[in-house]
C-alpha cells in the first residue's frame, strides 16, 4: 500500500464552498492538491483507472487532500472503496453541510442553468422551473438533503465519527478564519491565515451561456488565475455575472416540512444545535 495515498478527504457538499475551500487550502504552503479539484476517484469509472492515475494527480509536494465534493452522495460506493485501499491508515474526513432547504435549491438552480435536465430527457421528461413541482415530479432529487440518513447508513457505518470533521457552511461564510483554523487543526495542519479572490466562490450565475464561458475558461490556468487576480473582474463577478435566486416562503415552509425530522436526527448525531438553520 502506496504511503503516498491521500488520506484526507473533503467528501462534500456540492454547493457548499467547495470551490472557495479548495482556493483557500490551495495558498497553505503544507498542502498537495489536485489542480482537476474535483477528483472523485474513489467514484464511479475513475476508480478503475488505478492508484497510479490516482496519485499522478497530485504534481506537487506537501500534504495530499482529496477534494471530492461529490464522495458524500456517493458513500454506498466510495466509502467501502476508501476503506479497502486505505487498510489500516485512518482516513480523515472534512464535510460540510448547508442547510438543506438552501442546498437542494442552489443544486436545482445550478442543474437548470447547465442545462443538465435537458440533456437527459430519459430521466427527466417532465421539466417545471419550480423546485417543489420538479421534486414532486422526481422525488428522489431530494434525497442529497438527507445529511443524517447519508452519514449513518454509508459514512458512520464504515468510519467511527471521530474521523469526520463537520462543518456548517453558513457559520464558515460568516467566520471563515475561525473556522478555516479549526480544518486545518482537524487535518493537523499548521495554523495560518489563508485568503483567495471573491471569483473563487462558485456562485449562482446569472445565465447558462455564463455556464459555458466559465467552463472555457478553466481550460487555460494563466487566464484564469490572471482574471482572479483582477480587481476589476472580481467586481464584475460579484454585481454582474451572479445572482440569488430565493424560494418563496410558501414553498420554503414545505421543503421545511420534508427536512425537519433529518435536520433533527442531525443535530442529535453532532450533539449539538445549528443556530444558522434559522427554518429548523
């Protein structure tokens, strides 16, 4: 077994500062991560690429972290992987969770700008704008804002709950550094204040053709990093390209009513209360 190996993981979620996390570990001088950000290897086909693919992702010295958001949703097959290839090492797990009325909704937003119900007719025949008429239609989209069910049956089942390092996502919108410092604790990586642009969070944008031009974009890093370093393309971002697309209170009561009894199992599992979930 490769000593090399990741054994820390960022396991998700979508939608919840991935990309500004990723951006902020990326400046720690201790820290290897994979310039594709998402990895997924342990996910679906990419696993069958090998752990020679698998650590050729990783160019640079220092401390390897995976940064997979997608892992979490997919723990009936990553999880059993990751226990397999990693033996006896004890891997640490960060994730970090949204309130789930407001993650579901950015998913559904992200998903219809994309254009990605569109490209799969087969499964989604039917297409609404509207979150609760589309979830009705597919019940199963809900599902990814089952946090409690996800943990016990294919995370807590496999790893003891003192590899895993729960972080809400509104409390580290709202007190980054504390909160960036205790990751870097949980990993025991050395304490420091870490910054990135305000493009590195992956916000809602304002049109699919958006969509597109961002994915162009990332095809050519010395672009990319330059506009990130642009002060005046960091506030064309902020004011222009993005937007916030709320739910109405109507249909935030009913999406309340599908979570209240997950969200509380939650709270039991981290022995705490989550003050920022203002609806629970």
């Amino acid at each position: 077994m490769d000593k090399q190996l990741p054994r820390f993981f960022h396991i998700g979620t979508q939608k919840a500062a991935s990309s500004y996390l990723f951006n902020l570990l990326k400046s720690h001088p201790e820290i290897s991560l994979c310039p594709l950000q998402d990895i997924n290897f342990y996910r679906d086909a990419k696993y069958n690429r090998g752990i020679g693919w698998y650590l050729s992702c990783f160019p640079d010295p220092g401390i390897r972290i995976d940064t997979s958001p997608k892992l979490f949703m997919s723990g009936s097959e990553a999880a059993p992987r990751i226990k397999q290839v990693l033996g006896d090492q004890q891997p640490l797990f960060l994730l970090i969770l949204r309130n789930p009325i407001d993650y579901v909704h950015s998913h559904f937003q992200m998903h219809l700008r994309k254009g990605y119900f569109k490209s799969n007719p087969e499964r989604y025949p039917e297409l609404t704008e509207n979150l609760v008429e589309f979830v009705r239609l597919y019940p199963v989209y809900l599902r990814r804002g089952y946090y409690a069910e996800i943990l016990e049956n294919e995370w807590f089942s496999r790893f003891a709950k003192q590899q895993f390092k729960i972080v809400v996502f509104e409390e580290l919108i709202a007190n980054t550094e504390d909160v960036i410092g205790e990751i870097l604790s949980f990993f025991g990586l050395t304490p420091m204040p870490l910054s990135t642009h305000t493009s590195s969070k992956n916000k809602m944008l304002r049109y699919p053709i958006f969509y597109k031009m961002r994915d162009r974009i990332t095809k050519f890093s010395k672009l990319k990093a330059f506009l990130k370093r642009s002060g005046l393309f960091n506030r064309f971002y902020e004011d222009i390209l993005t937007e916030k697309v709320a739910l109405s209170e109507k249909d935030r009561n009913w999406m309340k009513g599908i979570y209240q009894d997950d969200v509380a199992r939650l709270k039991d599992l981290l022995e705490s209360d989550i003050p920022s979930w203002g609806d629970f």
